[in-house]
C-alpha cells in the first residue's frame, strides 16, 4: 500500500482526554436526571459528535436537553483539562518516527482540538491540518468526515490510514474506503476487530505496523 496520509482521531489516540472528559459528562447526565454509569457512557457515546450525543439524550429522557446545556458541559470539561492533561502514552515518539503526512479528523469542535492538542504540546504538529465532525453534514460512524480531511489534504481515501479507538470511527473509515487500525487502549480491543480494524495496544508498535501496510500491495 503506498501510504500518503495518516488520519488521526483525536480524543483517546492523541490526546488521553477521555477518561476526563467521561466523568464530567456522567456527572452532568445524572444532575439531567439519566441515570448512567461511567462505563455505559464509554461503550454509548465515545466517537460520537455533540449533536449525536445530545439526540441521544434526548431521547432517553424524553424531552430536549436545558437550554445551556452543551455550553456548561463543555466549560466543565475544559476547565478539567486544564488542571492536567497528558498526550496519549507512546505517541510523541510515535509521531517522531512516522515518515508520513498526518492530520486530525475528530467528533470534537476544532476549539476542543486547539485546547488540547495545546496542553500536551502537540498543536504545532498539526496546525493547518485539523478537521471537525462540525464541518461535514454527517459525523461518525458516517465516512464523510474523513473523505473530508482526505479531501483538504489532497489524498485519495485509498491512500489513506486512518488510527482510531472507538467503533463509530472504525466504521466510518471503513465506509469512507481506508484501511483502519484501531487502537485499544481502553481494552476494547475485540470490539474494534470486529469492526474491521487491525488493532495494537501500544503506540510504540504504531510506526512499525504502517511501515508494514506500506510493503502490501494494494492497487
């Protein structure tokens, strides 16, 4: 496979913003009256985009969500990200040794991405190459997303490999015609195999498996 772009998501590849970010939804959820656990709001709702999110709640408590509502989650998580947030264990030095072009398609608001990717010191590896779920009609498990930061960057989707941790993403890059690898770093690794993703649990390893996808032939 000649490889001309890896795609990274964001939340939970780059950057180890979910275990954070989780909490503070859960807790907000329950003030909503939903009762829901830490762990249902990991297996329902990572790899989704806001507005999916917020259908979803919706719809179980059957009715809209208070005004305000996606304004003080999102203050709330931000302020938590500011008290301390690190980069994904292992991808710096993944990054270091990744000969490829890379960008960052992911669920969250571009303001998201630039908190973020600011505090673990990894926003000037991507500045310029960053899209959002807000700029396309459909977000994950749909493809659009990334056939539109394919399309920004100039690659064709099957030149494309996309790194992802959740299932929405895994197939959406499938859909979108791209070779997935899916990494488990929440242990939900079976699930993203299943999903057709070719999976590792350790950044480390990352660098090596495209340096192997890029000796396979694929027209």
């Amino acid at each position: 496979m000649k490889i001309k772009l890896v795609i990274f998501d964001c939340d939970g590849v780059l950057v180890d913003s979910e275990p954070a970010s989780n909490r503070v939804f859960v807790e907000e959820l329950n003030r909503l009256g939903l009762d829901i656990s830490y762990q249902e709001v990991c297996e329902r709702f990572i790899g989704l985009s806001m507005v999916r999110c917020v259908e979803i709640v919706a719809g179980e408590l059957g009715r809209g969500v208070p005004e305000g509502f996606v304004e003080r989650l999102q203050s709330k998580t931000f302020d938590t990200f500011r008290e301390g947030l690190d980069p994904v264990a292992g991808v710096v030095d993944a990054l270091d040794r990744i000969p490829y072009p890379v960008c960052v398609a992911s669920s969250g608001e571009l303001e998201k991405m630039r908190l973020t990717l600011g505090l673990t010191g990894l926003l000037d590896r991507f500045e310029g190459r960053m899209f959002s779920a807000t700029e396309v009609r459909r977000g994950k498990p749909h493809p659009d997303l990334f056939l539109h930061a394919a399309r920004r960057m100039g690659v064709r989707p099957n030149r494309c490999v996309v790194i992802e941790d959740s299932s929405p993403g895994v197939r959406a890059a499938r859909s979108a015609g791209m070779v997935v690898l899916g990494y488990a770093g929440r242990g939900n690794g079976g699930r993203l195999a299943s999903d057709g993703a070719e999976v590792f649990d350790d950044m480390s390893r990352l660098p090596g498996m495209l340096d192997g996808l890029a000796e396979r032939e694929r027209p």
